[in-house]
C-alpha cells in the first residue's frame, strides 16, 4: 500500500494542531481539576511519612529489573509496530525509539493526547500517512483490550475461583466481547460514521459550508485506509506481539510492587493493575496522568484485598518509576538518533 501523504496539507502539521487543541481546551482543565481532587483525597487517606519511607527505602535491584522489563515492553510494542508497517522506511531502532516518545508523551500529557506521537513521528520518520498512521493506532489499542480482558477473566477466575464475584465476569465479558466485535467490525464502523456524518450534514444542509466540506477532505483518506487494509496475513504476529507486550507489562508492575516491599502474589497483581490499566485507557486523564492512575491502581489492588496504605503507596511508586523509565528510554533513543544523525 502506498505511504504518500494526503494531499493538500503536511499531515505531520495537522496532527501537531489537533494536539495543541486538545491540549488547551475546557476539557482539558475540567481534568486537570478532576486530577487535583483525586490527589488530595489520596493523600489525605494514607500516612505521607510512611509513603515516603516505603519509597525512598525501595529495593534498588528490583527497581532496575522493573525499569528493564519496561524496556522490554517498549521493545515488543515496537517490533508490533514494525509488522504492521513493513512497508515504509523506518528501521528497528527508529521503530524502538518512536515507540519510546509515544509512551513517553503519554505520561505527560492530558487526555491520550500524546498517542498522537506515533502518527507524527511515523509521518515525519517513515512518510506514512495520517490515516496509515491512525489506523494502525486504533488496531493496535484493539488488540490492547483483547489481550487486558483475557488476562483479567483468566487472573480474576484463578484468584477467586469458586468465590468469585458475577459482577467482574460481566465487566471482564462486556470489554472482550465489544473488543472483539470492534476489530471484525471496524472497516464497517468506519463507513457508517462516515455516511450517519454526511447524512446528518446534508440533513442540516450543511454539506456545503466550509468546515464540513474540510472535515469530508480529510476523512476520506481514513475511510479508505480502514476499508482497504488487510490484516489477516498479520494476524498470528499481531497476536503474538500483544500477548508479550502484556505479559511483559504486568511481569513490570508486579516487580515495582515487590521493590516497595509490599507481599503480592503474581495473579492478584494482574488483576489488580487492570484498574490502573482502564483508568489509563479513559480519556480523562490530566497532565501527567497523576491522580486518575493512583485512583484505578489503589481501586483494583483494594479490591483484591491489599490495604489501603499499601495500594495507595504503591500507586506512588508505580507511577513514579513508570514515568523516570520511559524518560530515561525516550531520551536515549533521542540521544541515539541525533549522535547518528551528526556523523553523517
């Protein structure tokens, strides 16, 4: 399939536009202000002085085999990547370190606005398009939920067994159920967002004005990708590369927790860090993700019985070595690239 750019305009700028809106809008502070809330109910629940200990006495061999396993799953997303977009020039290690700034930007910045990272570099690196950029995005969060609802079913059914509760077979069931209907349907979905807008647009008469007619421009290029690309012949890697992604992530949570020296056990540790993982897929998220995934982290552990000292603290601490790992790997991949790029 062909990588051009969509005609008309740099699809690179228009996605570094799309961020800056998303970024200063009344959502935004309305997250942002949800954020600050969440932090100080958090903090007001717990001892401080004993986080703090909890933290600052961690164990730093288990810390540096977390950071590693981190790295690994940057590794995995990447070569996931690359299977999906062997046709555009990007090589390994551009891969790697564009997935580096992706999960990066995403702990920063509010609202999932900087999954939008991948699309830019991917356009700016490789040449693929915004809609090439955007549907392997969107197949590739599917793919995420799959696997989060699988392992949540598996780990809620082995750490409950007999006692366990209905109501998290239900969720468990509802998300792999719309997952799974989503990625089988999403060329259709696609098409008929399309034409309910072009519809509703011809209904209001307002087909012609100058906003919709910019909006159909630039969803056309999208609605051919999703209706053309062919997953099929990728499917067993895409679904290889998923399940070592997750493995690889929950293996990071649960040696971040034993680092704080808090007892869990590995599958009580997968199905309480799916909390952290829902609350991160939401999109309301503020700058930093700070509050919103304390607040899911501490809710899935509580709800597999740790205390509400150790789920909160931990929750610190996840975050904060979640956050210096893919900033140390994001800044060496850019450090890497720029050494490269001034010898030659």
């Amino acid at each position: 399939m062909s990588t051009k750019p969509e005609n008309n305009t740099d699809a690179s700028d228009e996605v570094i536009k799309e961020r800056k809106r998303r970024i200063l809008s009344i959502k935004t502070l309305v997250f942002l202000a949800l954020s600050i809330a969440l932090l100080v109910f958090l903090m007001r629940s717990i001892d401080l002085t004993a986080t703090i200990a909890t933290i600052a006495n961690a164990d730093p061999w288990l810390l540096l085999a977390s950071c590693g396993a981190y790295l690994v799953s940057n590794l995995c997303k990447s070569v996931r990547y690359h299977v999906m977009l062997r046709d555009i020039l990007v090589t390994p290690f551009q891969m790697f370190a564009i997935t580096s700034y992706q999960n990066f930007f995403n702990q920063i910045l509010p609202a999932r606005t900087g999954e939008l990272t991948l699309i830019y570099y991917l356009k700016k690196v490789g040449g693929a398009s915004l809609s090439r950029g955007l549907h392997i995005l969107v197949v590739t969060r599917i793919y995420d939920l799959i696997i989060v609802a699988v392992f949540f079913l598996a780990s809620v059914l082995a750490f409950y067994g007999d006692a366990i509760r209905p109501g998290l077979l239900v969720i468990g069931g509802i998300c792999l159920a719309i997952s799974v209907a989503s990625l089988f349907y999403l060329k259709w979905l696609v098409v008929f967002a399309d034409r309910a807008f072009n519809a509703t647009a011809r209904l209001l008469r307002l087909d012609t004005s100058r906003l919709i007619v910019k909006i159909r421009e630039k969803a056309g290029p999208v609605v051919r990708e999703f209706s053309d690309y062919r997953t099929a012949r990728q499917l067993p890697m895409l679904v290889l590369t998923s399940v070592a992604v997750w493995v690889v992530l929950y293996i990071f949570a649960y040696l971040t927790i034993l680092a704080f020296r808090v007892d869990v056990g590995f599958v009580q540790a997968v199905v309480g860090n799916t909390g952290q993982v829902l609350a991160n897929v939401l999109p309301v998220n503020s700058f930093g993700s700070f509050g919103t995934l304390e607040a899911g982290w501490a809710g899935g552990f509580m709800l597999v019985g740790m205390s509400s000292q150790d789920a909160i603290t931990t929750a610190f601490g996840y975050h904060i070595v979640n956050f210096v790992a893919s900033g140390i790997i994001a800044a060496g991949c850019y450090g890497v690239l720029a050494l490269v790029k001034r010898r030659r």
